[in-house]
C-alpha cells in the first residue's frame, strides 16, 4: 500500500500552473484506487484493468497541460538561446576541423613511429644472427654492442606519448569466420526466428533459456 505521505498534493502557487493545479486533485483518488486493488478473479482483474486505464488518462491529461504551458519559451530566453548559438557556432566547427587536423597529423606520425619500430626490429635480428655467427669474440662484441644501440632507440620510441593527444587502439572484424568463438557474442536476432510463438511447444536451443511470461500492456 502507499504511504499516505504519497498523496500528500504538491504546493501550486504560479498561477501559470493553474492548468497542473486542477488535474492534481484527481492524483489522490486515482492512487488510492491503484493501491486499494486486489486481484482474486476475473472480476477484481478487470477492476485492475480499468484503473490502469484511468490512471493512464490522469498521466496524459498531465502530460498535455505541461506541454501546453512550456511550447511557447520566454522571449527573450529564446533570442540569447538563438544568439548564442550564431555566436558560438563559427568556434565549435573552427574548433572541430583543427582537432581533426591535428589528429591526422598525429595519426602520420604515428605510421612512421611504427615504421621505424618494424626497421629497428628487423635490423636487430639481423645484428643477432650476425653475433651467432662472428668468427671472433671482437667481432661478436661489437655486434652485441650495435644490438644494444639499436634497443636503446627502440626504448625511445616505444616510450614516445604526443602531447594534447590520447591514443585510442581501435579494431574491425574484416573476416568473421576467422574470430574465435571466446571472441564471439550471440545474436539475439538470429536466435529470435527459432524460439516459436507463444502458446505454442518451447523449443530447445543449446545454451539459451526460453520461457513465457505475461506483460502487462496499458491500453
């Protein structure tokens, strides 16, 4: 049941609320109405329905009064609205198109920070199979000090964070029959199709619960 500090009415005093005022003086009943129901039989169900039904007609009599006080704005709010927007307008698009400048600049340096990742790397193997393969301990050493050259550029780079950007790693699936299914979500447009109508036989799906139940529609 509700508490009877739910039906206490909201304070109106804005006349221009007079419309909200007027409709409020049937919230009480209708609450105590939806409160009061017990659903026993076919009877007392009917009796929910109907009161379902009033109380959405109170929603929407409550609704239209709102909108029909706020569809006409202040004036002058809406000419510092409209103002401002013609103000702000021409800085948000300026702002916009330089970030996306900016951000195809960092995403070039980007391509060729990897690039020189990949040559560093590559050269870098090559330097081990040189060591593996030196004649001499000299010669050796001085391979393994050029593949410690090679790492420390390889640290720098890898370390590298641009300024006034984030990096935001981003993926596309270009072959969905490579994925593994630990990858993978099922569909609930394609399992829909196949679990039947109701009041008829529930079907089993592998891996998916199907049941019936009862939504309540305010008509």
């Amino acid at each position: 049941m509700f508490e009877q500090t739910a039906l206490k009415p909201v304070e109106i005093t804005n006349p221009k609320l007079a419309k909200l005022a007027k409709i409020q003086e049937g919230v009480g009943q209708i609450v105590i109405r939806l409160s009061a129901v017990v659903i026993k039989d076919q009877e007392t169900y009917d009796v929910a329905t109907a009161t379902l039904k009033d109380a959405k007609q109170l929603s929407s009599d409550l609704e239209n009064a709102k909108d029909e006080i706020i569809k006409e704005p202040n004036t002058f709010v809406k000419l510092a609205r409209d103002t401002y927007n013609a103000i702000v307008g021409p800085i948000e698009l300026g702002t916009k198109e330089l970030k996306s400048r900016m951000s195809k600049y960092q995403s070039d340096q980007e391509a060729k920070r990897q690039k020189a990742l990949y040559d560093l790397e590559q050269k870098k193997q090559a330097l081990q199979v040189k060591a593996e393969a030196a004649d001499t301990v000299k010669e050796q050493v001085k391979t393994v000090e050029k593949i410690a050259v090679v790492e420390a550029k390889q640290e720098v780079i890898s370390t590298f964070k641009p300024k006034s950007a984030d990096k935001v790693r981003k993926f596309e699936v270009v072959n969905p029959d490579l994925v593994e299914r630990k990858y993978c979500t099922p569909e609930d447009k394609k399992i829909r199709p196949f679990i039947g109508e109701v009041n008829g036989a529930i079907p089993i799906i592998p891996g998916v619960r199907i049941w019936d139940e009862f939504k309540i529609v305010n008509r």
